[in-house]
C-alpha cells in the first residue's frame, strides 16, 4: 500500500504526464482500488515499456547527432555526454542549440567564405605566382609583400622627389622621369660642347683627334725628364730644372 500510495503522488505531481494514470469508473473499480489490486495503474506497465524503448532510441539519436554536431561544428570538441553513461535529453538539446547557434552566427556573418571558395581562391593565387605546391604558398606569399613593398616605397619617393600628387598613375610616373632623363642628357651634351668651346659635332671630333696625336708624345717627354731629373713629381721638373742653370 505504501509502495502504490508513492507511485500515486508521483503520477498526481504537476510533471508527470496524464497518459500513465487513467483512474477507472464504477463501483467495481473503486472496489478493486480499495482491496489495493489495480488502483488504477492499469495502463502504467505500456507506458514504462514505451519508455524504456525510448530511452533505447536515445542513445542512437545521441551517436546521429554526435555525427552530425562533429561534422557542422567540429571546432567544439566537447561532448557533454562523455562524462556520463546514460544520456539526457538536455545534452542532446544542447547539442542542437550549439549547431543552430553557429548556423545563425554564419548567416550573420555573410562575409565568411566556404572551404571551396577558399580552396578556389589559393588554387588562383598558385596559378598567378607560378606555384607548384601548397607549401609554397606561404613563401611565395611573403615574397610578394615584401617585393609590394620596396615598390610602393619607390613610388612614394618618386612621387615626392618629382612633385607629384600621390594620385598620380605609375604610367605619369614613368613618363615624368623619361623627360627628366631626356633634359639631362641635353644638358651634358650642351655642357661638354661648351667646354670644348664649339657647338660643332666635327669640331669636337678634330679636337680629340689632335688630343690624340698630341698627348702620347708629349706624355712620353715627361716620363723622360722625370727620369732624368730623378723625381716622381711633375710639380718637382721646374724647380729642378731650376737648381740646374
């Protein structure tokens, strides 16, 4: 009697579900219920069976949702039913709200790309910079930026050196420095015309002829007297010359 008056508590409580207690109608029943056989609870054995195959079906829906929870998210190592042997239907819920919350964060998160189009963006990358394996991406990579690098820095300085505006394409650029080049080539070639005193091309060409035929003799004169006169100096022949009147 003690064991069917707990079991009748148990049903009557807020949480327990209407389908394990059906009380009977009738003078028989409440017969049967007063000589302690029935009470009731004819319809509890089906229930605690259906139970039990339920909790049977829990453990197959925990290793499906374990297989899906890896595959979604598998950064999330933890398992909160690794520590325990029987599952819970809060660890399978919590489970499903782990995977629907980093479905709705990735919505959120448009911007994030997917594994293809990662694997796309590096397979372009190897294409670009001519590279045959994934381990020399990251090389290659390093590479690229430091050579981005000297190169915007070159810009930069031309473009102040040159004063231009740093909106200026590197085409202007180029284009600026070749008239830079052309002007000073043009003016060395003015300078070197006046300092051979004539704007004439042939009379350049006649001074260094007679420069030419002029300067070997005259060189090997003064590495005469310099043997001569024993000195190494040219600055040294006249005094020496000097001291011999």
């Amino acid at each position: 009697i003690k064991v069917l008056s707990t079991i009748d508590s148990t049903v009557r409580s807020p949480r327990a579900p209407p389908l394990i207690y059906r009380r009977g109608k009738g003078p028989v029943q409440n017969y049967i219920k007063e000589s302690g056989q029935g009470c009731g609870f004819e319809h509890l054995p089906p229930t605690i069976e259906m139970w039990a195959d339920q909790l049977m079906a829990l453990k197959d829906l925990h290793k499906s949702l374990r297989k899906l929870f890896l595959e979604l998210v598998p950064w999330h190592t933890a398992d909160p039913q690794d520590a325990r042997e029987s599952i819970r239907v809060q660890d399978l819920q919590f489970m499903v709200d782990t995977v629907l919350e980093e479905i709705e964060n990735k919505e959120k998160n448009s911007q994030t790309p997917s594994l293809p189009t990662l694997f796309a963006i590096v397979s372009h990358f190897q294409k670009l910079f001519d590279v045959n394996s994934l381990n020399g991406v990251y090389p290659r990579m390093n590479e690229v930026y430091t050579k981005l690098g000297e190169l915007t820095n070159t810009m930069r300085n031309l473009h102040e050196l040159l004063e231009l505006d740093s909106s200026v394409p590197p085409t202007v650029v180029v284009d600026t420095v070749g008239k830079l080049c052309d002007t000073i080539n043009g003016n060395v070639t003015e300078q070197v015309q006046q300092l051979l005193g004539t704007q004439d091309i042939h009379s350049i060409i006649n001074k260094l002829e007679e420069h030419e035929c002029f300067f070997p003799p005259f060189q090997a004169l003064i590495q005469e007297l310099l043997c001569l006169l024993e000195i190494s100096n040219l600055d040294d022949i006249l005094p020496t010359v000097h001291k011999l009147k």
